[in-house]
C-alpha cells in the first residue's frame, strides 16, 4: 500500500460526474446544464476542483462541448472528458481506469455545485489517513426501519445521509472496482463490499444534490441588488439626522419626516432589491402619520416587509459640502448595523462634497444614495 504519509504532497485527481440525464429535474434537457447565476451546474462544480492536479469530468459528447467551451475561456487546462457508462457504476470506473495513476482520487456529483473547500479538504485528509473519507450529514428527519411488512424505529444518531465528495486512495478504490461487478448506489458501497473501511467525514446540508424540479427552483434569485438615491434642502431650525445619528449643525434637513437621506436611500435599495414599491408609495408624505417621523423607524417597518431576505452588506454614500462627515462615520455605522442586525464590518458609508458644484456644492440641500447586497433567507 502506498505511504501517502511519507509523502509531502500527494497527486490528487478528482473526477466529477456529470454523465447523468436529469430527468427527474423536468429541465427538458441534462440539470448539470442549467444556469445559476450565469454559469452551469456542471462549471460550478468542476471550478472547486481546479485547484488539483487533474479533472477528469464524466459526461455524453454533446455536454463535452459545451463544458469544454466553458473551461476554455477560464483556462483551465487540467480537465479531461471521459465517457459516460450506463449506470453511475460504470461511469465511475471508466473514469478510474482512465486515471493510470494517481495518489488520491475524489469522486464528486457535477450536481452538488455547492459543495464547500473546508468538506473536500477534510475528505483528502481522511483518505490520506484512513483510506477514505466520505462526506456525509445526520438526517434531520426520524428513521424508521420496515420489515417483513412491520415498521420499528432505530436511532437515528447512528444513520447517515451519503453526499459526495467520497475520497479514496487510489489503489484502494481502483482495486475496489475491478473485484465488484454490478450497480451499486455509490463509490462507497463498492469500497466497502470489496473489503475496505468506511470513514466518514462532515458533510455540509447545503450540499445538496440538485435533483428535482423545486431544487432549482430560485436558485437565480438567491442574491439581489439594490439601489436607492434621495435627496433634501437644508433649512434652519430643523434637526440634522443622518443614519439616525443627530449631528450638531446649524442647519437640518427639510422634509415631512425628519428627512434622514440616508436611511430613505437605503429603504427605497431595500425596497427595489425585493422589487416592491418604493417609500413614496408606502409612506406618502401626504399622510400625517408619518409628519415628523422618525426614519430609523420607517426603516424597521421596510425590513418587516423584506424578513424573508437577509443583508449581505451595504454602502451608502453621503454627498454634502457640510457638515464634514468622516468624524460620525463611526456612530452612523454601529448605529445603522444594531437596526440592520449584520456586523458593522457589512455597513460601510463614504462621503464626499460635490466641488461647490449643484445643490449640494453650493450647500442647499445633501443627497445620499445606498446599495445593498441581499440574500433569500
Ligand atoms: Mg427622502
């Protein structure tokens, strides 16, 4: 058996499946093949495996086309394309027996795109170690157990769902597979019945396997971006409060709440990023409820209306010729992430003047605009 311990770095070869049809995606074409977000499946998943010696990717002739074009562009000249078999089985031994030699090979599903670095790097560890390394999750769900037509419960501390990565030595695994004939569910079935342990490793729960219809569905629309812009006159005698922090200037902002710019550009990003109406709409400036109203509180009532988004970061802008704003920088920051609930590292506010240029160069009034990452909770 080889010594992977004695050596500093071993050979890794991984081997992405993507040979499958999909059918159960009801996309009318092979699932590795669909967009998420600009690119396909099967991309978003060979990518996490560039980083090894070789790629070997599982797939029919005509996916071969379009994959290659892809990893063309991102020159990536470590990947080759082997055949697919019949059966998941086959395909995976097609690709062994074209490896001739490696150290540690990963097998992995083209349709797991989610699959994070920290569950690969911890399979190849294992397989280093033990021989294997199989990345698996508890079931969240009770287990329960029919035979001979009766149905027992079993605890479920002791069963696993099987994900992939599944890492091996190769000679372990390339042996593996000459001695098994048949179908079998996966590559560590057929490890485990030629003789060899199983060791297992954490999986993560979202790397799932992309299978049926409601798997895709939204997976386009996990991420959003929005962007809001407002702007005030300055007027004597009125408060000035940006980013719900009151500033001590002479003069305030004029409006019928009490004109926080700021915070209304980053309700109207909120509002456009989850493609509702924007404030004027939800709190008219006609409707004496909202006469002097404090923004920061408007703001909690946009993300009631957005809860099923969570904020990824935002960045707003503040353009004034005075007050001088870097000094609150600051409090406006801690001040709008306690609101928002995301760390003031995800809050950033620039400021800038207009070079005694417009509205706000010669000092009438302060604009402010927002932008806002978002996530589908
Ligand atoms: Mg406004």
């Amino acid at each position: 058996m080889l010594d992977l311990c004695m050596k500093s770095s071993p050979e890794i070869t991984a081997v992405v499946l993507c040979a499958g049809k999909g059918q159960r995606a009801g996309l009318g074409y092979n699932k590795i093949l669909h967009n998420v977000g600009g690119t396909t499946v099967a991309v978003r998943s060979i990518r996490k495996f560039l980083r090894f010696d070789r790629v070997i990717v599982v797939c029919s002739r005509d996916d071969e086309m379009n994959i290659s074009a892809q990893m063309e562009l991102e020159h990536a000249n470590n990947v080759t394309f082997v055949r697919g078999g019949e059966t998941r089985t086959e395909s995976v031994r097609s690709a062994l027996k074209s490896i001739g030699k490696t150290d540690i090979v990963i097998i992995h599903d083209g349709a797991r795109p989610f699959v994070s670095d920290k569950t690969i790097d911890d399979s190849i560890e294992s397989a280093i170690e033990f021989g294997s390394g199989v990345a698996v999750v508890k079931s969240v769900n009770a287990i329960k157990i029919k035979e001979n037509g009766f149905v027992h419960s079993t605890n479920r501390d002791n069963v696993f769902v099987v994900q992939t990565p599944q890492t091996f030595r190769f000679e372990e695994i390339m042996h593996a597979y000459e001695v098994m004939e048949g179908s079998f569910a996966d590559d560590s079935e057929v490890y485990e019945r030629a003789g060899h342990r199983v060791h297992l490793v954490d999986g993560t729960s979202d790397n799932i396997k992309l299978t049926t219809p409601s798997d895709f569905m939204g997976l386009n629309s996990l991420y959003r971006l929005g962007y809001g812009f407002d702007v005030h006159a300055f007027k004597e005698g009125r408060r000035l409060v940006l980013c719900g922090v009151e500033i001590d200037h002479p003069l305030g902002l004029d409006g019928h709440s009490d004109a926080d710019a700021p915070v209304h550009a980053i309700m109207d990003a909120l509002l456009s990023a989850t493609s509702l109406p924007d404030i004027g709409v939800l709190f008219p400036d006609t409707d004496p409820e909202f006469e002097g109203a404090d923004s920061i509180e408007l703001l909690r009532k946009v993300l009631k209306l957005t809860s099923n988004f969570e904020i990824i970061n935002l960045s707003v802008c503040i353009i004034t010729q005075k007050p001088k704003i870097a000094p609150h920088v600051e409090k406006m920051r801690n001040r709008l992430a306690e609101v928002l609930n995301i760390s003031s590292e995800c809050v950033n506010i620039s400021a800038t003047t207009s070079e005694f240029l417009g509205i706000t160069g010669e000092g009438k009034g302060l604009a402010s605009s927002a932008d806002i990452l978002i996530r589908k909770r």
